[in-house]
C-alpha cells in the first residue's frame, strides 16, 4: 500500500502540518492552533503561576445575513472579520477561527476582569464598523465570553467550557454583550447543575406534578376549562417554581421528558372532567423548534385517551418568533389535529404584529402585567382595551390573567372579555382539589370513579 507522502509528494511535512492547523477560508489558525498554544500557555505558567485569559466572540445575526445575501457574501464578510481582529489584537495575542462565525482569542497579558472586558469592549467597537460587499455596507455585532486561567479552568477544556458558559451567558442578555466567567457564575452553574440533578431525578421517581387552575366566562362566572401548571417540591430545596425550572429543564436539554409526564398527567385528569370542559397546557419554547412535537403530544393523547378537540396549548410571542418556520408548521399540524393554540401572556414578549398576523391562533391570553393594573392605571385599561378589540376583530376568544378581585372581573366583563383567569377564581389546586372544585362550580358534576 502507498503511504500519504507518496500520494501527495509535493506537498511537505511542514505544509501539512501547517494546513491541519489553519481554517483555509481566513487564514487563521483553528481549534487545534488554539489547543495547542493554550496547553503550552498552561504549562509555562504553571511554572511561574500568572493568568492568561482566553475568549470566544460570536457575531450576533450572521446566519440571517449569509441567509439573504449568499454564502460569498458571507465568506467576505468572514474574512473582513479577521483582517480586522488579526491587526487590532494586541502583540503576543493570538486568533483563531473556530465554527463558522466563531473566533477565539488567546491574550497571554491579560490577567484580570477588567483588562478582559476593555479589551472586548475594543474587538466589539472594531467589528461594528461597515463590512464593505462592494454593492452595499452591512453591519454586525459580536457577543464575547471570556475566561481567565486558572481560575476558570487548569486545562484547555475546562477553560474553553467556561468561555463558552460566558458567551453562552452574553447571547442570553442580547446582542453585542460581553461576559468574564467569575465566582458568581461559577457559583450558578454549581447550584443549576445541582437542580438539574434534582429535577432529573424527581421526573424518574414521578414526583412532578401538574395543579390546575380554572378558567371562567367572565360574564357568569361558569368554569369552562384549566390551564395545568407544573409543581415541583424537592425534598432538600423546597418548592421551586416552574419559573425556574422549566427553562432549566429547555436549557439542558431534557424539556421533551418533563413536558411528556406533565401532559400525561394533566391529560389523565382531564378524563374525569365534565367533556365540554378543555385543558390548557403550555408548550415551552423550546418545544416549539423542534419539528417532533407534534407527533409526540399526539401520541400522549392517544395513549391517555383525551380528544385532541379538548386540548389546548399555550405559546409565547417570543417562541413563536425565534424559529417562525418551525413553529408555523407545528402550530398548522396540531390545530389541523383538533388542537387549539393560545397566545400566553400577551403583550410582554418580542413580537411585531406585523408577523403575528403570519399565525394562526385561536385565543389570546392578556398577560397580568395589564390586567393587575386595570382599575389603577388608564394605561394598561386602554392596552387590555386595545387587545380586547383587536381579538374581537380577529375572531379570536380572549382571557385576561391575573384577575384577583371583583372589580377587575367587573371591568373586564364592561370591556367585553370573553374568559378569565386568577386568584379571584380559583388557586392552582392538584387533581383532587380540582374535582372538588367542580362539584362546587359545576352544574350537574358527577363524579366518575376511574380505575
Ligand atoms: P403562565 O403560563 O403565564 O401561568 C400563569 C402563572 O400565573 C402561574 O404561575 C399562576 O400560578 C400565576 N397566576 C395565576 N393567577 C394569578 C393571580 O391572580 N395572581 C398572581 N400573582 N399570579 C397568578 P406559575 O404556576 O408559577 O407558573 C409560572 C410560569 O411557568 C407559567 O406562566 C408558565 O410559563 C411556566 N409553566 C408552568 N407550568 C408549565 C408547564 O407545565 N410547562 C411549561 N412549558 N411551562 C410551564
Ligand atoms: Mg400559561
Ligand atoms: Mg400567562
């Protein structure tokens, strides 16, 4: 058999060597050039204990712009990014270009907090200058995670998760952020990794649970379905609020097993439930990216045995927004299934009205930010006003969140909302509770006595 240097004989040792460590679209080194030169970094300063910092920037909408203008467009840009970092970077710092629009710093004189984020504050300033593409300028920003040596990390793995963590954290606040791994996240991850263990755990051994809370017709005060909201009490940490652990769960990527259990759950219940009554069952965003939802909700519902027509799901504006594709086909499935789609707390996310008329919903849920205010603050009358009109203009059934007294119920009621929802009602309850409840509330309940 032929060797590879008899297959290539013009191309040297060195060459090769030189072509596994360099992305050929910039020029720069890659991962493995990062590697490396950090893992000799470390090993030098092991000696004679000094940090070094290393750090990942990611271009905020690069993907949409390759997208629109085309992959050469794209790889122009990519390039002019480079240019830029390799003559801004300090002497002795190093760039590498990982993943399509990723690149790496390594910056062997910077020791502290705020070294790092002048210096990032400085990249940032340079890559947001106009990328010229011959017939037109476009603009861009960068996110950057930082981590100093030792401190965020002994090894190059270790050092290159936390910059991540830091990047991951600076894309979460929004565009053009940077973030210095610290004690504090540090601290955070420890303390989420613990709940995730927790919260894995707890899905295992069924101890999450689903309480129920009514919705009414405002105008009688009748029950006509339940939103089911999930409840976690952990033995050591106590309750801890959905608010928290759903998108702990989306984060770590185990949402599809919780959702699953709790909508078995809440559908199983929903079985003993008066048939005209429906369940409400919010869907979190991340479950709205991902092209398997709707086969999976469907299968529970097979299996438990609850008609699709008496489900309800509940989505966000920003949810809907962030993979609008996907969503759209899902959101089109399901309710060709039966399913009806609510739009949960509306008026707080990240929506233009402009794309929300590209989806079809069947309800709209008035966040409580509005609705707690309505008898104090005209504001927030004339947007539950505004809502109210728009859905009676769209054909679509509305409920208000969050009422907590008469007088709420009662403006709402002159203003022509449909539905509502809160305290002044009911409590979230578990199943049990929930049964009594219908007793109490509905007309004609009897209960059937399931195996
Ligand atoms: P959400 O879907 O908007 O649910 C309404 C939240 O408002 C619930 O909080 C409910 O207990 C609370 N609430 C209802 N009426 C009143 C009221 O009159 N006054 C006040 N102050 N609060 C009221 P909860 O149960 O803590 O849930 C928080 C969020 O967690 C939910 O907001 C929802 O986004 C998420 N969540 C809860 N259960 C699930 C679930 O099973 N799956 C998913 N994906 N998310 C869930
Ligand atoms: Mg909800
Ligand atoms: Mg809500």
């Amino acid at each position: 058999m032929k060797s590879a240097g008899n297959l290539l004989p013009q191309v040297s040792q060195n060459e090769l060597q030189a072509m596994a460590y360099s992305d050929p679209l910039t020029g720069l080194g890659n991962r493995y050039r990062m590697r490396d030169k950090v893992r000799l970094l470390a090993a030098e300063r092991a000696q004679d204990p000094a940090p070094f910092t290393i750090c990942i920037a990611n271009l905020d909408g690069f993907k949409p712009i390759n997208d629109l203008f085309g992959s050469v467009a794209g790889d122009e840009i990519l390039c002019q990014v480079a240019h830029r970092l390799k003559a801004c970077i300090p002497d002795g710092a190093t760039v590498t270009r990982h993943d399509g629009d990723e690149f790496a710093f390594i910056l062997p004189l910077i020791f502290e907090r705020t070294g790092a984020e002048r210096i990032g504050q400085m990249i940032k300033d340079v890559l947001s200058a106009p990328y010229d593409l011959g017939d037109r300028n476009v603009r861009l920003s960068a996110s950057f995670g930082f981590a100093i040596y030792p401190f965020a990390g002994e090894d190059f793995e270790e050092l290159l998760k936390s910059a991540e963590t830091a990047l991951y954290r600076s894309k979460r606040r929004g565009r053009g952020q940077i973030t210095v791994y610290s004690r504090e996240i540090a601290q955070e991850m420890k303390r989420a990794t613990q709940l995730e263990q927790a919260l894995r755990n707890a899905i295992i051994a069924d101890a999450v649970d689903v309480h129920f809370q009514p919705i009414v017709r405002i105008s009688d005060g009748s029950v006509v379905g339940f939103e089911a909201l999930a409840r976690w009490i952990d033995a050591d940490l106590g309750f801890v609020s959905p608010a928290v652990f759903v998108p702990l769960a989306e984060e770590r990527g185990f949402i599809d097993a919780l959702s699953e259990t709790l909508l078995r759950k809440a559908a199983e219940a929903a079985l003993s439930w008066p048939r005209d009554l429906f369940l409400s069952f919010n869907l979190s965003s991340a479950q709205l990216m991902d092209p398997g939802t709707t086969e999976t909700i469907l299968a529970t519902l097979g299996r438990v045995g609850l008609d699709p027509y008496r489900l309800e799901l509940e989505i966000t504006e920003t949810a809907v927004m962030t993979s609008a594709d996907t969503a759209q086909r899902i959101i089109t499935d399901l309710r060709q299934a039966g399913v009806r789609i609510s739009l949960d707390d509306f008026g707080t996310g990240q929506s233009s009205l402009g794309r929300l008329r590209d989806f079809t919903f069947d309800k709209v849920k008035i966040d409580r930010a509005f609705v707690s205010r309505i008898t104090t603050d005209r504001a927030s009358e004339h947007i539950v006003k505004a809502i109210i009109a728009m859905c009676q203009g769209l054909d679509l059934e509305v409920v208000a969140e969050g009422i907590e007294t008469p007088e709420d119920a009662e403006k709402l009621n002159g203003l022509g909302c449909g539905m509502g929802q809160g305290y002044y009602y009911g409590r979230p309850a578990d199943g049990n509770v929930t049964l009594r409840y219908l007793h109490d509330h509905y007309r004609d309940f009897v209960t059937i006595d399931r195996p």
